[in-house]
C-alpha cells in the first residue's frame, strides 16, 4: 500500500509575504527613487522577507538573486497607512502574481514544480509620507532557507517540462522546505493537476485529490502532494495542486 502526506503551508507562491508582518521598515530619508522594472540586486533571506527594502541595485550582468518583475500601484484611492497587516499581504498577492505569471510563463501546473517564488516590497515610511503607492514585485529562486542566483533574466523564464535541476522544485528536510533540486533534497516535484474549483475546495476534498491522483504522477512508494492555503487560492485560483517523488540528491 502506497504511503501520502500533504503539505499545505511550505509550499506557497508569496509566502515571504508572512515575514513582511514582523519586518522592520528601514530608514532612506525618502530619498530613494520609484524602483524601475529590471532591476537587480543580491539579497539575503532575511532582507527578502523585509517590509522593505532600501538596497541599492547592482549590474544585472553580476550574478543576483533577485530581479524586479513589476512595480504597479494600489488600487485608486487606497494608502498604505489604510491597510492592515493583513491587507498588504492581500495587495502584494493580488498585484504581484500577474507579474509573476508573466515572467516565468506557462501554466500553473508548470509554474508551480518550480523553485520561482515572488516577494514584495511597500515603500518606506518616509516614501508613504510622501505619498508613494507603488508596491515592489521581485522574482527570487528558493533554496530552502537561503535564495539561489537566478540563472536567467529572460522572459519567460520557463520554457516547458521537463524543468532543469537549476529550477526545479524539490524538497529539503523534516520540514520540507521548497528547494532548487541541483540542491540536497529528499523529494521532487514529477508530476501536478488542477482541482475544478476556482474557490478553495477545503482540506478533505484535496487530501481526496491528492491521494487519487498523485499515485500515478510519482515513482515511489511514500509520496508528497501539496497546494495553495486558502487565502492565496482564493485570490489568484491557483488550483495546482502539486506531487512528489521521495528521492534523494
């Protein structure tokens, strides 16, 4: 008898996003220009999950771990000092996966065996006293815990399965943690459907889902699925959900 377990919170587009919520705003005497689309820079994990960030961008001929795929503004006649917590994350979801969708191309089910994740930026105190709206929508590359260097900067990213192990989602560790799989891993995204359900279908159906079809998409006996928590599916019906091969690498 086959073995399945399901992941539901790991394996999110935008989940930086959370550490948006406990992020310290940094200090640029509002003198930073509206960042531009293209932009490079290199940035570690914990400044990825900044509210903001104030990095100065480098040559994207350099290698970088970050490029700015999309600077739109909040909806008209909404401030940041209007949001919660809450609703930038909300924004930075709803604004930012169209530019994310754009630059790796392809479907969901391919997008979504990838390590490509996007995070976002508000602009900095100052800047919002100024008056910006702008939000900051950067495409990075997962490695567990850390960013990996992005290997292209065209777009689309993506050309089609079968990905490379450049870009490639596996799993690292007890916690599973999305990883590039030309990283050490001990699970690999082979194989992906989509759910009929624009709305989340809630966790029974999707456990149902998973263990129904995933048999057929992965080559071992002890296999993985996971899809997008409610609120992300509900904002961007993503309806992947994703399957597992235990392996090692």
């Amino acid at each position: 008898m086959r073995r399945s377990h399901w992941l539901t919170g790991p394996l999110t587009l935008a989940l930086a996003a959370a550490g948006l919520l406990a992020a310290t705003p940094s200090a640029d005497g509002g003198t930073l220009p509206r960042p531009a689309v293209g932009e490079c820079r290199n940035l570690t994990s914990a400044q990825a999950a900044a509210r903001t960030d104030a990095t100065t961008p480098i040559a994207c001929r350099k290698t970088h771990d970050e490029r700015v795929i999309g600077v739109p503004d909040l909806p008209s006649g909404v401030l940041w000092t209007d949001l919660s917590d809450t609703q930038i994350v909300k924004q930075g979801i709803k604004l930012c996966t169209p530019y994310f969708r754009k630059a790796l191309g392809q479907q969901d089910t391919v997008r979504d065996r990838s390590a490509y994740d996007f995070v976002f930026f508000q602009p900095t105190a100052d800047q919002i006293t100024a008056g910006a709206t702008w939000i900051r929508c950067d495409l990075v590359l997962r490695r567990a815990r850390a960013l990996a260097a992005l290997p292209t900067d065209h777009q689309p990213a993506l050309s089609g399965l079968p990905l490379g192990d450049k870009v490639a989602r596996c799993l690292k560790g007890t916690s599973h943690l999305p990883t590039t799989c030309s990283s050490a891993h001990s699970y690999r995204a082979t194989g992906s459907f989509t759910v009929s359900s624009r709305s989340f279908p809630g966790r029974r159906a999707l456990v149902r889902a998973g263990r129904a079809r995933c048999p057929s998409r992965v080559n071992s006996r002890s296999y993985l699925f996971s899809w997008k928590p409610k609120p992300i599916w509900n904002l961007t019906h993503d309806s992947t959900v994703v399957c597992y091969t235990k392996t090692s690498g």
